[in-house]
C-alpha cells in the first residue's frame, strides 16, 4: 500500500479549517445537582462542536445530550474535560444539560452552531 500522502490526512489544525460556527452559548457557572436548573444553551439551532471542563476539586460533572430528564451518560471527573462534535441534524444545542453528582460543582465551557 501506498502511504506517502498519509500526512495529508492526518495533519488537521483548527487554524486551517474554514467553516463559519456561531456561539450558540458559553460561560463559566456552578452547578448544583438538580438537572432542571442547568440547561447551557435555549437555542434551538443545531450543535456543532461542546467543550466542557469540570473546574471543579471534588465533585464530577454529569451531561446529558437529551434534556433535563435524559441519560446522564457523560460523566466529567474534576478537573476534567469533554469535547465532541454534533451529528450535524439531530442534537441541539439545547439539548445540554449537566449537573453536579452531589452539592456543587464549576464548569466552563461553549457551545458551536452552524
């Protein structure tokens, strides 16, 4: 097999990527462990891109990519990140929700859209 242009598939930076994202939100915020409290985003547009750090030192943080009611699958120890990118039709920004395991915890983080 030839792979003398596997460099050309593997080098990606974001300085070289053109697409246009908006902010469909970002911040920095302490969260409790009521779900309903800590949507990130009410925008309705599709999600692209989320960050979140969990700034916290004793708690983790729990995400949800289906609402206040949903899975909390994504669980973010302290000092601890999370990134991924949208499917491009399905998950909405406001679909986002996280909480604290138990009392509080901080988080930053940001929301793309297209």
């Amino acid at each position: 097999a030839d792979l003398s242009q596997w460099e050309d598939f593997t080098t990606v930076n974001w300085e070289d990527f053109t697409g246009n994202w908006e902010t469909g939100g970002s911040g920095q915020v302490t969260i409790t462990s009521t779900a309903a409290n800590h949507q990130l985003s009410d925008d309705t547009n599709v999600l692209v891109f989320l960050y979140i750090k969990n700034t916290g030192s004793t708690n983790n943080c729990l995400v949800s990519l289906n609402g206040s009611s949903g899975n909390f699958y994504i669980i973010i120890p302290p000092n601890g990140s999370v990134h991924l990118r949208g499917d491009g039709t399905d998950l909405e920004c406001n679909e986002v929700y996280v909480k604290s395991n138990t009392s509080t915890t901080t988080i930053e983080y940001i929301i793309a859209k297209e």
